[in-house]
C-alpha cells in the first residue's frame, strides 16, 4: 500500500495492512504536503509499527527538499529519501532509530555522509545513484548493525566490503567494469549475492564457498558464467544475458534447488541438467534451448518446470507434455 501526501494517516488502516502482512509506504512528494501536525502522527504511527512502516521522500521535483523536515520524524525507523536535489541532507544521520535507510538525490553530493552516527546504526543500506557517484563507502567498516547492502553507481572504496563480516546479502548494481570483485570472496558472511547491470566480460574473478544465492540480470557484455566459484549454491537466477550461449551446472549438481533462466536468447546448452541430485524447480524462458533435448535431461528430482518463450501453440505443448510427466508448472522465482 502506498499513501502519497496523505491529509491525515489512518492508523487503523497501516495497522491491518502490517497485520495482513503487507509492508505500507507513506510517501510525501512536495513541500506542501509535509504539513507538522500530519507528520507528528506519522511519528507516532512509526513508533507503533516500528521498520514496519515505510517513509518515503520522492520527487520534489519544483522545490529543494530541506531533510530539516526528519525533525518531526524522530522515531522513524525504515526511510527513504529519493529525490533530485535536497540541503541539509547531514540531518539524516541525526536520527537515532534509524534500521533501514534508501539514499539518493540526484544533485546530491554528500560524500561523507556514511560518516554520521545514525546512519552507522542501520541494518539495511541501499545507496541510490546519482550524478556523481562520489559516496566513500569506506566508513562501512564501523557499521555494526549491517546486513543487507545495495550499491548502486557507488563504488569508491567499494574493497572495504571485503572487511565486513556481517553481511548476508549484497546487491551490486550499475557497477563499471573498471571495479573488479575479487574481495566477495572474504565476506563470510555473505549468502545472497546479485550483479546487476554495469558491465563486465564475466564474473570469473567472483567466487564464495558458502554463498547460497547468486543472480545476474543485465549485465552488458557478459558472455558465460562459470559456476565453479560456488560449491555452496542453490538458487541461481540469469536473465537478460544476451550473449551466454550456455550454462554449465556441474559444479552445483549436488547443490542445486532452483534456476530461474529468462531472456537469454542466445542460450542454447544447459550442461549437466541430467547429473542433478537436488534440483526441484526449473523455469526456462526465451531461449534457444531445444524444448525437447531439455525434457529428455530432466533428473528425477525435479517437482516443478516451466518452459516457455517459443509460441503460444507450443509453450502450451510443452505444458501439457510436462504435466503427463507428473511435473507441475513452475513459477517465475526471483
């Protein structure tokens, strides 16, 4: 649920959309709207709800976002703050109960703000890009709440990650391929892991023994992923890899639960599919797979597959056949 420039907060309702298990964002895009006396209520929803209720600043695209406003709010503990341009933007690390914090203003340029106090105290961090890119991510290293990580542009500094040993997932997004990724391996922590746009030949040099989760969406230039790197690995997931020509999954055929392929259209061999011994949900989509070489390397433990992107008429074939086969369909797993 996402309340934008609310005129009053129904409490009742943020309450039965957490209750339902529903995440509500309340969302304040001009000046006008941040009235006083609608974001002390907000304050006290957001002591109720606690990283439940999500704030976000988003737009002011006619006026200058003055993050003095976080006055009123200082019980927030889940915020987002994505604007063009904004002052004062230091104020952010004022607050004392921050747990999640999305920055990003396009003009911004702030690149010692992961030196303030209240922003070291969160849990999950997503650094939004901007024009510069210029945030020093090296004060990461005193954060001691951190888990989740999303970098986006940001990479100045970026091997201090290496240092941080509480982190479980990491997101690296539109990341230059002049920034290699050789430290992932020292993040023992680290079990979810996903590259996304940027650009790079491959992702030879990425390697954890007990990562759990690896994705690669978009990455332009990228012709194979080796899965060598990742003797722990169960969920795999590559989509819009327009120049693998296949994927090798003998490294993880003891390993494996799920593998998410979509719009790989020049992905022709799945190797090792037959050797899999975990293996339960398969989704293959616009690829240059044959259908048929696919179905006949199916392993026995597989429950759930999906093949789809070739026709209307023969994606409803291949359902069919897969269903006589005892497979039930599989959804798209992200």
């Amino acid at each position: 649920m996402l309340l934008t420039n609310p005129t009053s907060i129904d409490e009742a309702r943020l309450a039965a959309e957490i209750e339902a298990g529903r995440l509500p964002r309340v969302q304040f895009s001009s000046p006008e709207a941040c009235d006083p006396s609608i974001l002390a209520h907000l304050n006290a929803c957001c002591e109720r709800f606690g990283p439940k209720l999500f704030v976000r600043f988003f737009g002011y695209y006619k006026a200058e976002f003055d993050t003095e406003i976080l006055r009123y709010l200082p019980a927030v503990r889940a915020l987002i703050i994505h604007l063009h341009s904004a002052r004062n933007i230091e104020f952010v690390g004022q607050l004392q109960h921050l747990e999640e914090l999305g920055l990003g203003i396009f003009e911004g340029n702030y690149p010692n703000i992961l030196e303030e106090p209240g922003i070291q105290r969160v849990e999950r961090l997503v650094l939004i890009d901007n024009r510069r890119n210029n945030v020093d991510l090296a004060p990461l290293s005193r954060f001691s709440n951190l888990s989740e990580l999303v970098l986006c542009g940001h990479a100045r500094h970026i091997e201090v990650l290496g240092s941080l040993g509480d982190i479980r997932r990491l997101s690296l997004n539109q990341i230059k391929n002049s920034v290699r990724f050789p430290w992932i391996r020292s993040m023992a922590a680290l079990r979810d892991l996903t590259i996304l746009l940027g650009g790079r030949a491959d992702i030879d040099e990425v390697s954890h023994g007990e990562l759990e989760r690896l994705r690669v969406d978009r990455v332009r230039g990228i012709e194979g992923v080796n899965l060598n790197g990742f003797p722990a690995l169960c969920r795999f997931h590559m989509e819009d890899q327009l120049r693998v020509t296949e994927i090798d999954l003998t490294p993880v055929e003891s390993t494996l639960r799920s593998m998410t392929i979509w719009n790989c259209k020049n992905l022709e061999q799945v190797r090792g599919l037959e050797r899999m011994t975990k293996l339960e949900l398969l989704w293959i989509g616009k690829t240059k797979a044959d259908a048929d070489a696919v179905i006949r390397s199916l392993p026995k433990c597989l429950r759930e597959v999906t093949l789809a992107g070739y026709s209307k008429k023969r994606d409803a074939a291949i359902k069919s056949r897969l269903q006589e086969q005892g497979f039930a369909p599989a959804s798209y797993s992200s």
